[in-house]
C-alpha cells in the first residue's frame, strides 16, 4: 500500500466515480490530498454549471466511491494505476472544511491565494489497489 499511495500523491488529478440513486454512473476529474487515510477534494472557483453538483447528489444518495489515478505514456514498461475504493461524506462548514482546504492549498499553488470554497468531499479509503508495468523501486 505504501507504494500505490506514493503513486497515488505523485499526480495532479484523479478521477472520481460516484453513481446516483438509479445506478447511473458519474465520473469527474479532480484535484486532491491525502492525509491520514482519507482523501479530500473540493467544489473550487473553476467555472461549474452551479453548485449543486451531481456528485455531490451521488454522494448523499449512495457514499460508495472509486478514485482513479493513472500514468500512461508511450513507454509502456512506465504505466500504472491506483485505485482507491472508500465511502465518501459531503463536508461543509467553514471549521469542518479548514484542514481539508489547507491541505489542498498546500498542494496547489492555484489554491493559495483563493482557496476552494467548497463543500470538501472526504473519502475514507476502505481499500487501495494498484498495478505497475514494472516492478516498483
């Protein structure tokens, strides 16, 4: 797990799966941080279509969520991929949403100086998996 959770930090952006009541998947890019076995991600000021958004709906119908980072390039000995299944809660309140928002600004220099306004979604991690082309060093 260390390893897959090394990997996990070294990207920007995963991608984050939440299905809604009916079943219906819904798969969105995000920007994250990791600390103490949950990841946070946060509704931020990029242009949206409101701020009620879907996975934030999924969420509070279902909790159950895949986070999905990948590397891929030409070389093909160099692929790998992390996923991390956990139960995700919908996080608001300027005191509950500090820690997560700092550690995103932390990571993020396009956070330092207009932090995310959230909600903050937090997923504790239930599991983490992963394969690499190649063994890891």
């Amino acid at each position: 797990m260390d390893d897959a959770l090394r990997l996990l930090t070294s990207v920007p952006v995963a991608r984050l799966a939440t299905v809604d009541e009916a079943g219906r998947p819904h798969l969105v890019p995000v920007t994250f941080a990791v600390h103490r076995g949950a990841v946070h991600t946060a509704v931020d000021h990029k242009p949206k279509a409101g701020r009620d958004l879907r996975r934030l709906a999924n969420i509070r119908a279902n909790p159950r969520v895949t986070l999905l980072a990948d590397h891929y390039e030409d070389d093909w000995d160099r692929l790998w991929w992390v996923r991390v299944d956990g139960h995700a809660r919908v996080v608001e309140g300027e005191d509950r949403m500090a820690v997560p928002v700092d550690l995103l600004s932390a990571r993020y220099p396009q956070y330092r100086d207009r932090p995310p306004g959230g909600p903050v979604i937090t997923i504790t991690i239930d599991a983490m998996t992963g394969w690499t082309a190649t063994a890891l060093s």
